[in-house]
C-alpha cells in the first residue's frame, strides 16, 4: 500500500516536471510556499505544495465517497477467521 502511494506521488512528479508552466504568482505567495515547503528551489517548493494540496483533495473525495456509501462488512465476517488462513 505504501509502495503504491510513493509510486503515485512519483508518477505525479513526473507529469509535472514534463509540463513548463509560465504563470504569474505574487512573490509573496511564493515566498510564503516556500517558507512552508522547505523547498530546494521555487520549482521544487511547487511540486511539493502542489502534491499536498492534490493529497488532500484526493483525501477528501474518498472521504465524501466514503459518507455516500459507508463501507460495511459481509454478515459473518470473522477477522479470526481470515487471520487463521494464511
């Protein structure tokens, strides 16, 4: 799960490397992501802001999705029953 995470935070870096983007942001709301991102660089404080903000908003439609339709577990289930078949 973990590794999968990583692998998408990393194929979202790659997309966004491969992408210039000229645009014009304020100086100090760069100034102020790169005081918050510990970045190497403005490019690099970027990605960073801009990953977390795509990790919360992904973290939020889960959330929504999940207060749709609540996860439920299948009558009987057993978590000692799952645990002894392996």
């Amino acid at each position: 799960m973990r590794i999968r995470f990583y692998y998408r935070i990393f194929e979202s870096y790659l997309k966004i490397i491969l992408m210039k983007v000229t645009a014009i942001i304020p100086d100090e709301i760069v100034n102020d992501v790169q005081e918050y991102t510990h970045g190497k660089n403005t490019t690099d404080s970027l990605i960073k802001a801009l990953l977390d903000w795509l990790y919360i908003k992904r973290i939020q439609k889960l959330n929504s999705e999940v207060r749709k339709e609540p996860l439920q577990f299948v009558d009987g289930f057993s978590i000692e029953e799952l645990r002894n078949t392996r």
